[in-house]
C-alpha cells in the first residue's frame, strides 16, 4: 500500500476506534456492514474510482457515500465510510482494500471486547496453515467463478463448530473477498492485524514437535529481545524439519532446523 493510502487507512482505523469505543456501536454489525460494502466496490469499478477520485471535491465524495449508505447501513458504519470518502487514496483498488482491513478490524475490535481476541487470532493460523496442507480446499475456497453462497456454506460445513462464530465471520469475509490473493494469505494478514491489536508482531514457527508452554515463552522472550518489540508465537509442527526450528517474522527467517542446516552444508559443498 502506498503512502497515502496508509494515511489513509490510519485515519480510517483511528475513526473506526472512536466510533466502537464512545458509542453503543456493535462492532459485529459494523465489521459486517462494512464487509458487505468491500464487496460491493468489487463489484462497482465505477464506483471505486468515484471515491478515489483526487479531483473530486471532498464534499462530493461524502455526499456519495452519504446518499449510497446513510439510510441503510447504521450510523457508525456510515461515519466510517465518510471518512474513507473524504481521505485521499493512492488508487481505487487500495481504497477497497482498505475497506476490506476496516471490516476485519471492526470483527477483532469485537473479539478483543469478548476477550477472545487470541483465540480467534490462533484460529486463523491454524486455519491458513490447514488450507496450505489442502491445496483442494484452497482451491475450492477460492474459486472466483464459484457462487458466493456455494463457498459461504462450504466454509460452513468444514469450519462451523471447530472454531469461534467471530473467526467464522472472518474466514467468510476473506473467502466472499479474497482481493487476487489465496485464501491462506488473506487469513494470515487479519492474524497480523489481531497482533498488531495488542501492538505485536507474528512469529510463525516451523517444529518439528510440538513446544511446551515454557519452550514458547522462552522463544517468545528471545523474540522480544531480538526485535525490541512483543512478539505473538504461533506454532506449526512439521516433521519434515527433522529437529530444531523455522522461525518466519515478517520477511525475515530464521532456520535453525536440521534439515535447513544440512540443506546449508550440501550448498557449501556444491560450492
């Protein structure tokens, strides 16, 4: 995302605090009021570009909003939208984009009010990582040209009862609106914005056996000291990594596995 649309989002998000926060707002209804309209600019270029549009003033472009919403959707909703409309944004696409962050956000924002919050961001890695093992479901989940219903009741079917009615709603935001990219990837960036709730960033660790409660928070702890900020551990096991452990923070890996150590050694050798 570029940098206005950054900015753009950032006051959007700051809105979105306020409104759930010095309201009766149901964050709930607003996460799904605002998921409903992500898809609707979609659907609607014309009207994506509309609310994009550097050149329009303003006033026009709330009025918009306004005049689309305001008699539908609930008064914090439409306060949101408002201040999407009168943001500047770095092109339409981003604009929807970040509709789509401000509809997760609001759903976190209501399991952090349940206390939920770290269940449900578990339950989104768990899930992503179960599609990365299933390329099928992966594939089904995503499919553009498949009927939106048909996938909300698949999602239903495989994940209903198994994990939070919260986390639910989240897996069928990103399967309504995967935005081009995997469903996995999509659940992995609301995970990272659950973390960035609490003001952590997201370790995801490869192990080949799964880590005691100690063993996590010592690495969580190591983590910490490392990067200088709360690091939230989430943890994979994959035998196939024979010993020892991946570590992935952002972009950067850590491989302290077995089978990465001999992957080195073949490479030194071939060299």
């Amino acid at each position: 995302m570029h940098a206005a649309s950054r900015e753009a989002l950032a006051a959007a998000e700051h809105r979105l605090d306020g409104v759930l926060s010095g309201s009766d707002a149901d964050a709930k209804t607003v996460g799904a009021e605002l998921a409903a309209f992500a898809q609707v600019l979609r659907r609607e270029v014309s009207l994506r570009r509309a609310l994009a549009d550097p050149s329009a003033a303003e006033a026009a472009r709330v009025g918009l909003v306004r005049n689309l919403v305001g008699a539908k959707l609930s008064a914090a909703t439409v306060q949101v939208l408002e201040t999407v409309a009168e943001s500047r944004w770095s092109n339409p696409r981003e604009l929807a984009g970040g509709v789509r962050t401000l509809a997760a956000d609001a759903l976190l924002a209501a399991a952090e009010a349940d206390g939920k919050l770290d269940t449900v961001e578990s339950e989104l890695f768990a899930t992503a990582r179960l599609l990365d093992r299933t390329p099928e479901l992966e594939q089904a989940l995503g499919d553009p040209a498949a009927p939106a219903e048909a996938k909300r009741q698949l999602v239903d079917s495989v994940f209903g009862g198994k994990v939070s009615p919260l986390t639910l709603s989240l897996i069928e935001q990103v399967v309504a609106d995967p935005a081009g990219r995997s469903v996995a990837h999509g659940l992995d960036g609301i995970a990272e914005l659950a973390a960035k709730r609490r003001e952590r960033s997201v370790a995801h660790v490869t192990t080949a056996v799964p880590l005691t409660d100690d063993e996590r928070n010592q690495l969580a702890d190591k983590l910490e000291r490392i990067y200088g900020r709360p690091i939230a551990v989430h943890v994979e096991v994959q035998p196939n990594v024979l010993g020892g452990i991946v570590v992935k923070v952002g972009d950067e890996v850590i491989d302290g596995s077995a089978a990465g150590r001999i992957a080195a050694l073949r490479g030194q050798l071939a060299g």
